[in-house]
C-alpha cells in the first residue's frame, strides 16, 4: 500500500468533483489517502466517514502577492511537512497551482517524497488572458520562468489536453515527465442519451441552449446576433440561453435592440441537476467560450457535456477543437465571428439526418475519455511516480499509457485535406464533408499552426536553465533544514 496526499492551493468549486474523484480512485485501489486544503465544507462532507482523510490549512487568501499568501505559505509548507513526518507520504500531488504554491512541498520533498503535479492550465496563459498582458511583458516573461522552475522541480506533470502538454513541451518540460489525463464531465449525469419531452410551445422549434460555466468567461452575445441574423431565413429558430442573473439586464437590452424576443429566451442560473435535461433536449448546444492564449489550450466543458449526451455542439475554433474533432464530431465558428456561427446553425438546421451521425461519432469519443477509463491510468501513473519498484518496472508514462483519442490525426491536417478537396483536387472523405458547401469547409488561412515541439538544441538549453535554478533552490533549502 502507497501513501498519498493531494494538496490544494484553494476551496475552487471547480475542482471539487475532480480532487473528489483522484482521491477515490487512489483509495479504491487500497492506497492511503489525504487530502489537505484549506477550509472547504463541500471537501469535508464528500469525505465524512470515508477512507479519506482531510486535513485542514485554513482560510486561503485570494491568488496573487501579498502578506497573505506570504503567510499562508509558511503555514502550508508547516502543514504538508508535519503531514509528511507523520504519515510518511510516497507521493504529493499539488492541484490549483502551477505557481510559488507547489515549493510548500520542498520540506517532504526532501525528505524523500515524490511530488506530481496537476496542471489544469498554465500559468503565462492563465496571466495573459485574465489581464491581457503581451507575450512579450515581463510578468508574462517572469510567470515563464517561474513555470520552468515548478516543472524542474516536481517529479510528473499531469496534463488535461494535449495542446496544453505540448506548451509545456515547448517551454523545456521532458516529453516523458507529462502526461495527459482527461477531465471528463460526471458519467452519472453525462455518461448516456437522454430522451426529454420538450414544453409543446417549443416542441416545433429548432433548439439551440447557450450556457457558461461559472468558472469560464462566455460569450453570449455572438450566438444572440447570429440568431438574429436568422430569423428570417429560419423563421423556427429558437435560442434558450442560462446566463447569470448579473448579465440578465445586458442581454435582455441587447434582444431587444435587435428585435429577436421570439427567437431568443433569457431564463437565469441552471441548477447542476437540471442540466442535462436542458441540455439534452436541444438540437444542438452553442458553446461560445472565446478564444484567448489560455483556452486555446483547453476543451471547454460544455463541448465534454454534449459529447457525453450525444447532442451536437457548436464551439469556437481553438487549437484544442482543431487537435480533437473534425467536421463529423464537432462544428466550429471563429470566435466573434456573428456570420460565421450563422452558417454553421443554418447547415445544421437544414440537414437533419446528420444529427445522428454526430451523436454516435461523438458519443465514441465520450467514451473513450470518461473517467471510469482514466482513473486507472491516473492511479497507475501516480503508482509509478511513488513508488520506487514501480518506477523501477516502468516509467510513469509508459505505465498510465496513452488514451486513444491523444492518438487522433491533427485535425489541422483534416481540415487542410478538406480544404484542397473543396477545391477540385481530391474527393472529400466523410459524408457530411460531401453534403457540406465548399464555403463551409474550414479554410487553409484560418487553421492554427500545427503542434510541433521545439528543436532539441532549444529545449536543452530551456531545461539547463531550469535544473540550475532548481538546484539552487534546492540548496537553499538543504542549508536552511541543516545548516
């Protein structure tokens, strides 16, 4: 049996159901668990009982530099450290951070623990697209630094894209020492398609559901204007869209000033149990998360959702979209882009029998990213992470082997294809890339640069400098345990 901890930066709603879920698949398979956070009651009651056990590290002050987080710090690194000597932890694994936070570990570190670290996202980008920094700007430039040093530092990095992983690959991060894992939506509520009878006064309507999550800034204007747009043309169209009660006012005005209040229904919050049903009932879900350096990188989680219900999305083009899915599972718009989000409604609208070829192409992919496959490669990795006759028998990467769908072809390669056969030159593979116009077919000139890890010479002199700040960390720390 291998002792573990999961450690959290903070109380993030967001990632309860996620530490919820690791911390049972490392109990379930007859590992010793804790989980040590700040105060979270949410946390606390998912364990009551239970083989977990929570250890507490107070109130957590907000993200950022200050006296607080300073203090906290200390009081985490006491904590962890304290933990460690009384439980004698095989392996760490620091969520909700991939900054400053994870050195709170250094002490067990030290002391012979193996630290893995979950990247949910990545710390320039996450800087970029909260403030609007440059690539260029020095915070931007001093958060890649910092990164470097993390990477350098812990043992593993978990992943939930392979976009995301190849940035860190890009930054100097061993191709061996990260690993995809999937975070997919809850199988109890997403995991199955769902027959749900509409209200008659929209039984005849073509529906289309628009919700944000409250973790991820939405657009909802843009699928507002683009059904709009439509009204005329399908006169049937119907947008149902759950937005937080402070933007209610701001949609509503914006509604109006369009004239489209017979084809666009504002209703407030969605509660998480009646999500599905709202969902499941639409003819397709317009997922219109726009597109900045960070979810560039991410899936977002209404597209995992309506794969998992076998409802048909419509997202904004990212690098992950483009990595993921082609015109047969996913249709995609360019972010902001009012005309094209109403051509992609429009082709959908008027070719109903290829609903059902999106819903079995992407219910294939749901399946083969739901959590009851990826926990056992996620305890499988951690296994090999901590324990030493493991890590002995294989490496980490090789143990929690490579999920299928990390596997797919570049869809910036699928799209180029489609593009030359639009052209004349080939026949289009696929049926709904035959029955799709030409002006629909994703174009050479708005496909994202390909994936490509950096040269070898580049990362070497990346990974250099990491080790050096690294050791030198290290150092400070040895002096300040026995000096």
């Amino acid at each position: 049996m291998t002792s573990f901890a999961i450690v959290c930066r903070r109380a993030d709603p967001a990632s309860l159901a996620q530490v919820v879920r690791e911390a049972k698949a490392l109990a379930g398979a007859g590992h010793a668990v804790e989980v040590i956070a700040p105060t979270w009651p949410a946390l606390t009651s998912e364990f009551g009982g239970g083989r977990v056990l929570v250890r507490s590290l107070g109130a957590a002050p907000h993200p950022g530099a200050s006296l607080g987080a300073l203090l906290f710090w200390v009081r985490a690194t006491v904590a962890i450290t304290a933990a460690h000597l009384a439980r004698r932890y095989q392996g760490i694994q620091v969520t909700g951070s991939t900054g400053a936070f994870v050195f709170t570990t250094w002490l067990a570190h030290l002391l012979g623990a193996k630290i893995v670290l979950d990247a949910a996202d990545a710390g320039p980008e996450r800087l970029m697209a909260d403030v609007g920094l440059a690539r260029q700007h020095w915070r931007v430039r001093a958060a890649v630094v910092m990164e470097q040093l993390v990477v350098d530092y812990v043992d593993h990095v978990i992943a939930v894209s392979e976009p995301l992983r190849v940035r860190y690959i890009s930054r100097g991060c061993a191709p061996e020492k990260i690993t995809v894992i999937y975070r997919a939506p809850e199988e109890e509520r997403f995991g199955q398609v769902l027959n749900v009878a509409r209200h008659p006064s929209v039984a005849d309507r073509f529906l289309l559901v628009c919700y944000g999550h409250p973790d991820e800034q939405f657009d909802y204007e843009t699928p507002i204007r683009a059904v709009a747009a439509l009204r005329e043309r399908l006169p049937g169209v119907l947008l149902w869209i759950a937005s937080p009660p402070a933007r209610q006012t701001q949609l509503e005005a914006l509604v109006r000033s369009l004239d489209a209040t017979q084809h666009v229904l504002l209703g407030g919050d969605m509660d998480a149990a009646s999500l599905p049903a709202f969902l499941a009932q639409a003819h397709a879900n317009v997922v219109s998360v726009p597109r900045d350096p960070l979810s560039d990188l991410l899936l977002p989680e209404g597209v995992l959702e309506s794969l998992g219900l076998g409802v048909p999305a419509i997202s904004v083009r990212t690098q992950a979209s483009q990595f993921y899915f082609d015109p047969r599972t996913l249709l995609v718009f360019d972010s902001g882009d009012v005309g094209d989000l109403a051509a992609r409604i429009e082709w959908l609208a008027r070719h109903p029998e290829t609903r059902t070829r999106f819903m079995r192409q992407s219910r294939e992919i749901a399946t083969q990213v739901q959590w009851s496959r990826e926990r056992h490669r996620y305890t499988a990795l951690l296994v090999a992470v901590a324990d030493p006759r493991a890590a002995e028998a294989r490496a980490p990467a090789e143990a929690a082997g490579q999920n299928q769908v990390s596997r797919r072809r570049s869809v910036s390669m699928q799209s180029y294809s489609a593009a030359v056969a639009g052209a004349g030159m080939a026949a289009v593979d696929g049926r709904i890339l035959n029955e799709m116009p030409i002006e629909k077919i994703p174009t050479v000139s708005n496909i994202p640069l390909r994936l490509n890890a950096p040269s070898t010479q580049w990362r070497a002199g990346r990974q250099l400098r990491m080790r050096v700040g690294s050791w030198t960390l290290r150092g400070l720390a040895a002096v300040m345990l026995f000096g």
